[in-house]
C-alpha cells in the first residue's frame, strides 16, 4: 500500500504540541496576559490540557468555599460587605490564588496551588466564625457565639487555645481582617493606614502595626468576644498597637509578651508564666475550663505539621525537586503555624507529600528552569507576595527558603508536662520575625548558615524601609556580603504600603542587578516591564 | 534670677562623654560602665571601684558612617551614639551593660559587641531581658538577669565586688544623689520657680554622666544656693509646660522652649528625673539585689509595658504630674523613628485633652534639636494659645 503524501506542517505540530502540554518557559510571555495598568488578566493562563483543567478545578473549588460562606451566614456576610471596608478585599479572592501560581506547571502547580486552596479554605472559616460571632452585624447584640470565641493577636499562635474544646472557635484578629488584605487585593489596607496616621501616628513605624491601629480608629474590627489577647510580637510597633487596641476597644485585654533574650535559659519560666497566665484569664473571664487532655491531643496533631515542614526544608535544601515555590511556601508557611491546628493542613500535607515524593521518586525537577538558587531573607511585601513567582518566570531566580519559613519548628514533648510548658514557651518565642530579629544579632546572621544549607547562590534581601531591627543592622549585612562574594539584591519595600515603594520599582531593582551584575538576559523578556500600577 | 555657681561648669561636662570627672576617676583607676536604658540600674554599675555613664553624644552633628550601617531610617539618637563610638568617643568604657529594650539602641549595642569598636582590651557588652510587664514573677525575672548578667561578668571579668554590702554602699550613694536631686527638682513646683527647665536638665545630666560621688559635692552646693534664690520679679517666661516622652538628653532642646516663652516644670522622659529619682527602699527581709529589681520595675512609666491597667495608669501619671508641678499644658516629644513614642504620643495627645483637659503640644524631634526653627514655631504658638485659653478663662469667669 502507498502511504497517502500527507505531511504535517512544523507549525502545526508545535501548536498542538503548546495546546496539550502548554508552551515552554521560554516562550509563554506571561507579561501579555494582562491588561496594562490595572493587571487584570486578558483571560486565563493556558498551561496545557491537564494543567489548565487542574487550575481551573482549583479556581472551581475556590468558588464553592466561597459560596459556602455566602449561604452559611448570608445575611452577615452582606452586612459585612457593607459594615467594613476591608470585606471588599475577598471580593478578588480567588484572582489571587491565580496570580500566585502563575507560570507553574505539572507537580509545581499542583503543591503550590494546594497550599494556596487551604488558605483560601482556613480564610473562610475564619470570616464565617467571625461574623456568626459578631456583635457588629446584629445591633449590638451578643449572641452564644460571642461568649464562646476568643480573640488574639495574629502573632499569637493558635497552638495556645487548644485546651478550650468549649469554645467556639479562636480567632486571629488582624488575620483576615488586615494581614490578608494587601496579598489579596493591596488598595484595601492603605485606608487604614492613612486613618490612623490622621490621629497623629507618624508615617514611619512599620505599617503592619500602623494598619492594626488604623482599623481600631475605625472601628473597624468585628466585635466576636467577650476578650483580648495580645503580646509583643513581632516589634517595638506591636506593642505600640497594643496600646490603641486597648484605647478604642476597652474590653478585658491580656498581654503575654514574651521574652527578647530568648536563648537564655533563665527567661523561659517567665514566657511559660505568661502562657499559664493566659490560660487563667481566659478562664476567668469565660468560665470555660483548660482541659489539658484536649491540649495535648490537638499538641500531637500539629507536631505532625511541624514533622512534615522539616521534611519539606530536607528535600528543599538537598534537592532540586522541591515542588514547593517560594510564594506558596513564604505564605502557607506563616498561615498554618499562626492559625494552629486544623484538618486542612493535614489534608494539605498530605497531597503535598504524595507530589514531593513523585518528585523525587522519578526525579522530576518541577522548576527545569531554575538559573539560580535564592535564598529570602527579612521580611516580605505583603502587597507582593508572589514576587518570588515573578522571579522565577522572569529571571529563573528559584526562591528555595525563605526567612520566616524558619521559625515556630520545634516539636513540643507532650509526655512530661514540664517539658511540655518548656517546648510551648520556646515555640511561642520562635514566632514570625522575631525568630530571626530579635534576641541577638547572632539570629539574623542565621542567613549565612542557610544560605549554605539550602544550597543557594544568591540572595534576595528584602528591604523593608520602616523596620526598624532591619534597617539597624543594615551595613553589617553589606559588609557581610562583599566579604563572602555573595550575590545579594537588595529589593525595597514597605510591607503593606505600596505607594512607598511599588512593584515596579522592586522589580527594577532585580532587573538592573540580573543585567549589570550578572549580565544575564531574561527568560521571559515580557515580564520585565510591566505597567501594574493600577492593579489588585 | 542670679546665675548658679557651678551652672557653666555642668554645662561644660556635658560637652563630652569622656569629660573631667569621667577622667579624674579613670586615673584613679575605677572602671567606666556604660549603659543608655533605665531598665539598666545604674545603682548597680555604681559599685564600689566603679562608675555609671548614661551615654550620650554631644555637640552630634550628621551621623554619616552610623548611617551606612543603620540606615537613614533609624533614630538619630542610636546612630549618634554609633558614630560617637565610632570615632572614639566611648574608648573609655570597660564595659557596656545592655538592654533590649528598644530596637535601635539594642542594635547600636550589638554592633558595640560585634564590631570591635571600643579600643579597650578589657571591654565587653553583656545584654539583659526586661520583662514588657510589672507585677508578678516578673520581678523575679528581672532580678535574676540582673544577677546573672550584670553582677556576674562585673565580678568575673573586672574583679568587681558584687555582695549584698557593696550593693548597699552603693544604694546609699544612690539615695543620697536622688534625695538632691529630688530636692533641688521640688523648686520647679513653686508658684514661681526658682530654677529654669534649663538649669535642672543640666543638673540631672551630668548626675547620670558623672561619677556620683565626684559630682554630689557640687550638687550639694548648688541645693543650699537654691535654697536663698529669688525669683525673678517678673517671671521670663508666660506659660509653665511639663514636657513628656522618649529619649531627650539634649539640655538645649529644653532652652528652645523655654526661649518660647514655656518654663519647663516636669521632665517625665527617658533621661529626665520624672521618674528616674526616686530613693531606692530595701524591704525587710529583701536583699539589696531584689529591691533594685522591684524598684526599677515598679517606677518605670515606659510605654513598652503591656499590663492592661499599666497602660492606663501612665496618663493618670502624666496628669497627676502636670497637677503636681502647676503645669498649663504638656509637651509630648517623641524621637523620630521611636516605634514606642510613636503610639504613645499619640494616645497621649488624645487622652490628656480628652479625659484630664490637658493642652497638649505633640511633636517630634531629632537627637540635636537647639536651632530648629519649625520647633521654635511649634512652641510658641503652643504657648500663644494657653494663654488665649487663659485669657477666654479670666473672660467667662
């Protein structure tokens, strides 16, 4: 038989070949998706059949939690949009899990996306906890629910609370009221910045705090407990929130600051009497009973994230196939360790684990692309957290850790109960920021021992203008990079305040080291200039 | 008012942080102690064979080389005391007993400890944790990082005598400067002050610069003049103010107001007397070293303490102060860049007008402040508008 003379063009191959499997890196020209200025997307990122459909199951599941929140409390929910500003935020919720997972593909997409589902997830039933609770959303009436749930600093963790099952629930204050805000939608929380800076606050302590203190001056907090606990964590400037906290709320407040100096063996019995402390005043002021039993089983649980977290830094450090990236990593990271114990996490950990393990199982390298192995140290823009994502697709700058990934892992001994209030006591005081910042300088000089450890070649050293421990240590860590010939890019920012340094200019600074220093050329030449000045 | 005896004197050893008495007892071979926070008892670097130096940096202009390695973005009391070190200022100190107290003067000590700045084999910086609460254990706490952290490498590494009698030598010196201090400070409670802000300031900076018992003459001295001095027939000054807030070692930021025409009655900031000189009582039963504890916890009204009912009892504080010392309004000053300040001037703003009808003038400043022109302004119109209030009081009456 003749074969019939059919050839298929190049062209078309490779457009079926882009359809099925979506283009390589090279070639996606991820910067043309969006709409100039305001960022939007001109439609959705095409990966490939399975990939897409994979994201597009994501964005689909993201819809249904959304929607559960809508039909579990819907007439809160509606007088939440319109009692605080900062509700408007979640409308663009779900555009925010696509933004941080742009440009991945296969086992990357998958474990970054899960971890982005679970906040998503954890971020409503937080929302629905709250406004079932909240005073605010019914004229001022107290309910069962407001009796029940206790409120606390975000920077509490909620490992804390596990000994009260009576209670409702425990809720992180600012967490989705103001930390979320500017990684979901950053125009929301500046707001709050300019309301409190319009009492007199000046405009540079860091704007975390400020924003906190912003929505007490506009009362802007939901009203879900009969209590307050807050501590001295992560700064100078939480402790000054503190102060306008108990101005504007005037309810009963328990600070439980912990120790600075804590490598010292002698502070820790304070830090564990603050966290009995605590414990008391919750049952005092509630009538709810600590029952340890409950503690120490919810304790067990979350050992099992802390066991995990190692794990995932094992094969991060020692491998090219952590199919982690650094956005989902940074973020889900400090979520998971500041909520505490919950299901999601486990189910979470244990999609992530079956991936990873394919990885490594078949030596799949989920980031091929990766130039070079950054390691983040500081404090990150919340406005943009998904710059390490941005690095990648651009520059093939693969974040691998970063620096608030290293905190709160320490597997707390549950057999002997000294132990136990010991390990609690040394968790409390690892939290976010402090870990590295606080307690001696030999902390922040940690970097050195991770850089080696991870394996990295660089670093991206995020500048966070209006922290004060960062900036006082500023010249050692440029000294310290000369000396050691490493790779460092400072990249500025202001946390939560975009207007003082935007992402443009984060990216330039990037751009213009890649280019002079390195002189290097972009993987994805699209993503270097791109005007988002107006975008979510 | 006739001009104090030893007014230019004082004013003379605080052009230096090694200054002529400072001097005097390195040659006779005592050690130098710095410190820059009260939570650092200066009781207990006042030991026998020692001396305390509450660091400053006079005659400061820009702090280029403390810039570089703490940024633009930190307060200029922090990067001032680095650049003074930096340029050999602080050669003198044995040894820098630390606080992490606030975050930029604990980073300028850090750098005291990892830079090899200080040209004195001898020296070295040891830190102590202060608890952000009063009450409680945190005493205990407190005590024992006093013990562990300052008396400990005091004695092990300079040879000094740390016993509980030492201690009380050294509490008794103590009281005896307080007691002076508190003396001479009662002067500015007067229907008509016989001492100026001014003249105080210098006299409570160089109690904390100066080798106590070198310094207690003069203080002594200056007491029994207070004592005979008129007041001026016409006061200078036409409003009476308590000034309030962070970090102010800068004797010339107080002459600025009272050039404004507001004689500062009170100095309830870091540095200033209010609270800062009260006796120090040991209870029955109580070693020297657990009254120091409680006494510097228990006296502090720094705003990095979080009990509940602390933070409130500060603005009575204030108030009571103001009431005290007669004064019409209040000056709250924070350090640019000082996180604590921050939040606190400004609840302080709020609530002395709001509860306590306290005119309030909230600014902040810089570590060297003498010539500030938009400063000057600031005050005077404070000053213009107490006594526009006077006056709309005398008009309803």
């Amino acid at each position: 038989m003749r074969k019939l003379p059919i050839k298929i063009p190049e062209s078309l191959k490779k457009k079926a070949k882009d359809f099925w499997y979506g283009k390589p890196h090279g070639e996606r020209r991820l910067g043309e998706l969006y709409e100039d200025k305001t960022g939007l997307y001109k439609h959705r990122e095409w990966r490939g059949v399975a990939d897409t459909n994979y994201a597009f199951l994501v964005w689909l599941r993201a819809v249904g939690v959304a929607g559960k929140l809508a039909l579990s409390v819907p007439v809160p929910v509606v007088r939440a949009l319109l009692r605080y500003r900062w509700m408007s935020t979640y409308l663009t919720g779900i555009a925010w899990i696509d933004r941080g997972n742009e440009g991945l593909h296969g086992e990357a997409l998958r474990a970054s996306m899960e971890h982005y589902y679970a906040m998503f997830y954890d971020s409503v039933r937080q929302l629905i906890s709250q406004f079932r609770a909240d005073s605010h959303l019914r004229l001022g009436v107290k309910n069962l629910f407001w009796y029940k749930t206790l409120d606390h600093d975000e920077t509490i963790p909620g490992h804390l609370f596990y000994g009260f099952p009576e209670a409702y629930d425990d809720i992180l204050a600012q967490l989705t009221t103001c930390f979320l805000n500017p990684h979901v939608c950053r125009p929301t929380i500046t707001h709050y910045i300019d309301a409190v800076e319009s009492i007199g606050l000046p405009a540079d302590p860091c704007p975390l705090c400020a924003a906190e203190a912003g929505l007490c001056v506009l009362d802007d907090y939901p009203d879900f407990s009969p209590v307050f606990l807050t501590t001295n964590q992560a700064c100078d400037g939480s402790v000054g929130t503190s102060i306008i906290q108990d101005m504007y709320w005037n309810k009963p407040l328990y600070a439980m600051p912990q120790p600075m100096r804590f490598d010292d063996p002698d502070v820790q019995q304070f830090c564990i009497d603050e966290i009995r402390g605590a414990w008391k005043f919750i049952e005092e002021q509630t009538g709810m009973k600590f029952d340890m039993n409950a503690f120490k089983k919810k304790m067990a649980a979350y050992n099992q994230l802390t066991r995990f977290e190692r794990e995932k830094w094992d094969v991060a450090a020692n491998t090219p196939y952590y199919p982690v990236s650094g956005t989902a990593q940074a973020l889900y990271r400090i979520f998971y360790s500041e909520v505490g114990e919950r299901k999601i996490w486990h189910r979470t950990d244990r999609r992530v684990k079956a991936l990873m393990d394919r990885c490594i199982e078949k030596q799949l390298r989920p980031f091929p692309m990766t130039r070079h192995r950054a390691l983040v140290w500081s404090c990150a823009p919340l406005y943009y957290s998904y710059f390490p994502t941005w690095l990648y697709n651009c520059w093939g700058i693969q974040v691998v850790m970063n620096m608030d990934s290293l905190m709160s892992d320490k597997v707390v001994r549950l057999e002997n109960e000294d132990e136990m209030m010991e390990d609690l006591a040394q968790l409390f005081e690892w939290g976010p920021m402090r870990r590295m910042a606080v307690g001696g300088q030999q902390h922040i000089f940690e970097i050195w021992e991770n850089y080696e450890k991870f394996h990295c070649d660089m670093v991206i050293m995020f500048d966070q203008v209006a922290c004060k421990s960062m900036d006082g240590i500023h010249g050692v860590f440029e000294d310290e990079f000369r000396r050691r010939g490493i790779h460092a890019i400072w990249v500025p920012h202001e946390l939560m305040d975009h207007r003082t340094v935007e992402r443009a200019e984060m990216r330039r600074a990037v751009n213009d080291y890649m280019a002079t220093v390195m002189q290097e050329e972009p993987l994805d030449p699209s993503l270097v200039e791109i005007d988002d000045s107006m975008s979510w | 008012m006739k001009d104090l005896k030893h007014l230019i004197y004082f004013e003379n050893l605080l052009q230096e942080a090694n200054n002529e008495l400072v001097v005097r007892a390195k040659e006779e071979g005592r050690l130098a102690l710095g410190y820059t926070c009260y939570f650092m008892p200066e009781v207990l670097l006042d030991l026998p064979g020692c001396f305390s130096v509450r660091l400053r940096a006079p005659r400061s202009t820009s702090p280029d080389i403390a810039t570089y390695y703490m940024t633009n973005r930190t307060c200029t009391y922090g990067r001032s005391l680095l650049e003074r070190a930096l340029e050999g200022g602080y050669n003198f100190l044995d040894a820098e007993l630390a606080t992490e107290t606030c975050t930029v003067t604990c980073r300028f000590q850090e750098h005291l400890q990892m830079m090899n700045i200080i040209s004195n084999p001898k020296f070295f910086c040891t830190f102590i944790d202060v608890p952000h609460k009063k009450g409680g254990t945190t005493y205990e706490h407190y005590r024992l990082q006093l013990e562990k952290h300052v008396l400990a490498p005091l004695h092990e590494k300079l040879g000094v005598d740390v016993s509980d009698g030492a201690l009380r030598t050294a509490i008794a010196q103590h009281n005896e400067l307080c007691r002076l201090i508190t003396q001479i400070g009662a002067f500015r409670k007067l229907d008509r002050p016989t001492i100026t802000g001014f003249e105080f300031s210098l006299i409570q900076l160089v109690t904390l610069c100066c080798p106590k018992d070198l310094i207690l003459p003069y203080l002594r001295e200056t007491l029994e003049e207070l004592r005979t001095r008129e007041p001026d027939l016409k006061p200078q000054y036409r409003c009476k103010v308590l000034l309030a807030g962070s970090e102010n070692d800068d004797p010339y930021f107080t002459k600025l107001i009272e050039d404004s025409g507001a004689l500062v009655v009170a100095d309830r900031h870091c540095y200033g007397s209010l609270p800062g000189r009260e006796e120090i009582e040991i209870r029955e039963g109580e070693t020297a070293l657990a009254a120091v504890a409680r006494h510097y916890l228990d006296t502090s009204m720094c705003p990095r303490f979080m009990n509940q009912d602390v933070m409130r009892e500060r603005k009575g504080y204030l108030a009571d102060l103001a009431k005290e010392y007669k004064a019409d309004g209040v000056i709250v000053e924070q350090m640019k860049f000082c996180e604590y300040w921050s939040y606190e001037r400004v609840v302080d703003t709020i609530i002395l007008q709001r509860d306590f009808g306290l005119p309030v003038c909230s600014i902040e400043k810089e570590y060297v402040n003498g010539t500030s022109g938009q400063l000057r302004t600031r005050f005077q119109a404070f000053v213009e508008s107490i006594e526009i209030k006077k006056l709309q009081e005398v008009g309803k009456a």
